[in-house]
C-alpha cells in the first residue's frame, strides 16, 4: 500500500489542466455494452477505478485497444455471458462502485445481468434499490436473498413504462437509461438525476440512434429502439478536480490557472466557493485563481452564518463537500457544512482537528468550522485516506502544513485522480511517492 510524503507550506504557480471526469467515463464505458459497433472515447482519465472497469470490460470480451494516452476503441462484439458466473467476476466486479451500471445495458441488449455487491467508497449506506425497482418496472425479474454472491436480473424483453424514481440517484439513473434506450415502447423517468454526466451519457446515446428528450430536466423519455450504432464521444473535464484545484490554490495561497474547465458545466460550483471568499477570474474557459493571503466567508443577509450543503444538480455536488470544509478551516468566518447522502462521510475531520483546525462535528450529517484565517498553519501529522475525496482534502491540507505529513492509503485517492503526485509538483508542490 503506497504513501505519500508532503512538505508543506509552499505556494504553487502555473497551470493545471483537469483529466477527463471520472463519473462520466464509468457511465460511457459501460454504454459501449449497448451495441456490437465501434464505440471511440476521448479523454477517458488514467485512473484506477476507470482502469478496473476497463480490465473488467475486456474480461467480459469486450476488444479493447488504446489508441493514445487517453483515448479508447471498444467493440462489444462477443461478450461472454457464462463469464457472469465466475469467482473472478465476483471479485473483479465488487471492487468498484461503478460496476454496478454493466446490468442495464446487458440486461437490455442479452435479457440476463449479474452482478456481485459492488464496492467503492466508505462513506455510509450506499443503497442499490433505485437501480433494482427501476429495472423491475420495466420488466426484470430479480433473484437476489441474503448470502447469494450475485444478484441475478433476467427478462426476455424489457417493456417501456413510467416511473417516479424514490431518489434522484445519478449511477440509477443511468442505468435505468441504458436499459430504456433498447426497450420496448416509452419510457417515461420523473425525479431522474440530471447531473452533466447523465446528460453526457444521453447525449452519446442519442449519437448512437437512441431515442431520448428532456435532457437536462429531472424528467427523461426514452422512445426504445431495437439496437444503436458505434459513436465516437469526448468525456468532459471533471468538475471536482476542478473544484479540488480551486481550494488547493486557495489553502497554498497559490497562483493557479485551471485549463479548459468547460465553465458552463460547473454550476453552482465556482459560485460556491466565491461564497468562501476566493477570487475567481474567468478567461476565456479558463479560471485563474490569483494568489490570496486572506479569504473571508460571506454570511447570509440576514447575518445568520453560511450553510453550504450538497443537493441534487443543479445544487451542489456532495463529492466537493469534503474539499470545501478543508478550505473553510483556513478562511476568515464560520461555515456549517451539511452533508446530506452519506453519513459517514464527514468523520475524516478528527484528522483536520489533530492538525489544529477548529471543527465542531456536530452529527454524522454536520460540521461547524471556525476559520483560522491564515494565522494559524495547520500541523504535519500522519494519516490515512478513508476515501477518494477525503484523501484529496487530507492532500490539500498537508500541502498547507507546516512541516512534513505522510498519507497512508493512496490507491483510494488514485481511484479518482491522475497522477495528481507528478501535476501537482509540476507547479511546486513536494509530493513524494514511497511504494511499499
């Protein structure tokens, strides 16, 4: 298990261009499972759970083949269904959350789909059930009861119906889309997620011959079709690297421009954290985040203190919470920050506390962060990376530091980030890699 070795306390300069989203890509790889066809993707991040989707893409027969460094052919020709069945599928599909978007399009082009208990983050309860009673409606027979190694989906033909989603679940979502676009009649989808990467996905979908409308709005139709074409698609840059890098500059007291950031797939995004008090300059599509010494938190008309919690889009991705409680433990001002989806997602603050930041947790949900406004650093310490975007924010905080601090535990921080080591000391950070 790797693990990095940070000096902090030195400010970077330069420019730092975001890979490829890892949400979309997991969602687009799986798509190409949808037709026999050619199926050319762009900018698809190195990364390790992108990698692991890849390996287990191939292993079910996709034909692969790596055309540059981040550009991918998949060919869907013959897929092995048996393969379904094995111990190496159980353990290669249970060892990313994403796998668990294969059962829509092989449920809807083979009418079979297993999958084991998928893996990821420990971050709290990650429920799979918008994904099960969505393929349910529309025709899928599920056989699943405590102690099974898989859960079985299997239908002869999936029929379009309507259906209100008990949760505005993105990887359901897509997965309920994918199994749409080749099902029989009309699908209609009310409180579906709309996160630029399901409108991503339907965009690819609808290149391929799909039949889908309302894109962009919690309420999606499909018209099914009886198969899709290839395609060739480009993934966007990922907004939540792209956020890391804005509070990374803003914690450094950095000088940081963010290349080619697709500004009008942010959102609320850069808004967000302006409310922290960081200045933001758009050129162009890029930011440039000039070098700050202070930042302060804006209150609320009223007086009353900053609340800034996840929503579905158009509010605030939940994945940037963890990076914007760091930032706010060196901003001028208060912050309550609400984690709603996962409950265990905060607890990764007794780390921030050891290295000297003022953080009250108040629930699993909770946290008050009083800002120490620059005056203070935050103390070197050892730590542990309990998942993607923890490990990231534990990665800001160390290079804030005074002193030397080791994080344990990469690989999770490697799931989600390119490289992040070698771009970042690329613009002056010390990060050094120790592979044990």
């Amino acid at each position: 298990m790797s693990t990095f070795e940070i000096t902090g306390g030195t400010r970077l300069k330069g420019e730092l261009h975001p890979q490829g989203a890892k949400n979309e890509a997991l969602q687009v790889l799986c798509a190409t499972l949808l037709t026999s066809e050619k199926v050319r993707i762009h900018n698809i991040p190195n990364i390790l759970d992108v990698n692991r989707l890849i390996e287990l893409l191939t292993s079910l027969g996709v034909n692969v083949t790596q055309e540059t460094k981040n550009t991918y052919c998949f060919e869907a020709k013959e897929i092995d269904l048996e393969y379904l069945n094995s111990d190496e599928f159980a353990k290669k599909g249970s060892s990313l959350r994403g796998s668990i978007m294969i059962i829509g399009p092989l449920l809807a082009r083979f009418g079979k789909a297993y999958i084991p208990k998928p893996g990821g983050d420990k971050i709290g309860r990650r429920r799979l059930d918008t994904h099960f009673i969505g393929l349910q409606k529309l025709g899928a027979d599920l056989k699943y009861k405590q102690g099974d190694k898989f859960y079985k989906l299997e239908t002869p033909r999936l029929k379009g119906t309507y259906m209100l989603l008990d949760e505005a679940s993105v990887t359901g979502t897509a997965n309920i889309i994918m199994a749409s676009v080749l099902a029989e009649g009309k699908t209609t989808i009310y409180n579906a997620a709309c996160e630029p990467y399901i409108q991503q996905l339907c965009r690819m979908l609808n290149s391929m011959g799909a039949k889908i409308t309302g894109i962009g709005s919690n309420l999606i139709y499909v018209e099914g079709v009886k198969a899709l074409s290839g395609c060739e698609h480009r993934v966007l840059p990922d907004m939540i690297e792209i956020g890391s890098f804005i509070g990374l500059a803003a914690m450094t007291k950095s000088e940081i421009t963010i290349k080619n950031v697709a500004y009008k797939e942010l959102g609320v995004i850069p808004d967000t954290f302006k409310k922290l008090g960081i200045k933001l300059e758009i050129i162009g599509d890029d930011i440039y985040i000039p070098q700050q010494e202070n930042y302060a938190i804006e209150n609320f008309m009223d007086g009353s203190i900053l609340t800034i919690a996840d929503a579905p889009w158009p509010g605030l991705t939940p994945d940037l919470l963890s990076i914007i409680l760091v930032v706010a433990t060196q901003a001028k001002g208060s912050v309550l920050i609400h984690q709603k989806m996962f409950e265990s997602r905060l607890f990764f603050t007794d780390k921030l506390i050891d290295m000297g930041a003022q953080i009250i947790l108040c629930d699993p949900h909770r946290a008050t962060v009083i800002g120490l406004n620059q005056e203070t650093q935050l103390r070197a310490t050892k730590m542990v990376s309990p998942d993607i975007r923890a490990g990231v924010s534990l990665l800001i905080a160390a290079l804030s530091a005074e002193g030397t601090s080791t994080i344990q535990n990469i690989d999770q921080i490697d799931r989600g980030y390119e490289n992040v080591d070698l771009r970042l000391n690329a613009i002056g950070a010390k990060i050094r890699r120790i592979d044990n």
